[in-house]
C-alpha cells in the first residue's frame, strides 16, 4: 500500500473526491410545464422505504416545479449522453423546451406526473417526503416510489462529476461479495 506524501488542497474543491455519486437528470412537471436539469449533488439516505437526498438550487427552474408538485423522476443517463447532461445544465429550462432542444423522449411516469426520459439506462419515479431543508439548503427528502432499470448492461458507464469541467466515468468493477456477512449485503 503506498503512503505519498500529502499537500494542501483547496477546501472549496473537495468535491473532486468527494462527489456522492454518477450525475443524473431530474426531470419534473406542474401545471403543464416540465423542465429537466442536470444534478450531481444527491445521496442515498435509507434503503426502506428508499429515501434520496437531493440539492436542487432556487436559481433553478426545476426548483420551483418540483417544490410546487412533490414529485420528480432521477434518470441516470449513461456515458453515451454526456454531450446531452452538459447541454442541460447549461440552458434553463425558463428559455426553452429541453425536451425538445436535446431531442430527448419524456415517457409518462407510471407513478408520478413527471416523465420519464427514454434514452436513460434507469428511471427512479420519486415524491418529495421531507422539506425542511429546502429553506435553508435547498435540500430535498424524496422517496423513490417505482424504479425501472435497463437488465443490461448490470453496470452501465455513467459519469461522476469532479468540477471544472471534468468527468470520472464509472470503471471497472471489483466482486468481493464473498468477504461479506449475507446481512451487510
């Protein structure tokens, strides 16, 4: 195991190591709008009932549709629609139809009014469960109420922001099941 040599590094850049996880696009709709965004900023917060912490900004045009309706869908795009997530999240969705603008497919959610984009490998149809942090932090509780996932690949490439403009894609996987108990599974 190698021990190098540490340096200082900017605290306001942690998030290069410490992203939670691959970015998404939350797609949500009210009141005949719908609008999708770009997110990396999410955690897995319990397994049952699902719960997932999200950070959506009130600068955001989804911020006010999903605050107004309780509900959005997680899709989780894979490495092949990098050029549509960056598009995304540099275009509001006040301006134009994102939808339409990055040709992408909004299927009806089966569980919620929000759609579904086609072209992701899964969907996580979800509800707003907690918001007391929005005010504070813009951070929204929601609870995953159907998921749909692609049965293959098993692990898709996906992209996992680090800042500055750089991606990490998902990489090689590492099977050590067989060194865990059955309940830490």
């Amino acid at each position: 195991m190698s021990r190098q040599q540490k340096v200082d590094f900017p605290v306001e850049k942690v998030r290069r190591y410490l992203e939670p996880g691959p970015v998404v696009l939350v797609s949500s709709a009210c009141d005949g709008e719908r609008d999708i965004m770009t997110m990396g900023w999410h955690t897995v917060m319990a397994f049952s009932p699902s719960l997932v912490g999200c950070v959506i900004s009130a600068g955001n045009h989804s911020f006010d549709l999903v605050r107004r309706s309780g509900e959005c869908v997680i899709n989780l795009p894979t490495t092949d629609l990098i050029d549509e997530v960056i598009g995304i999240g540099n275009t509001s969705g006040e301006a134009l139809d994102k939808f339409e603008r990055f040709k992408l497919t909004a299927e009806p959610g089966q569980a919620v009014s929000a759609p579904c984009l086609a072209e992701c490998h899964a969907h996580f149809e979800c509800r707003l469960v907690d918001d007391r942090l929005v005010e504070d932090y813009n951070f929204f509780v929601f609870e995953v109420v159907r998921a749909r996932v692609a049965p293959e690949p098993v692990c898709p490439e996906t992209l996992h922001y680090t800042g500055d403009g750089v991606f990490m894609v998902s990489g090689q996987t590492v099977d050590r099941s067989e060194q865990f108990l059955p309940q830490m599974l």
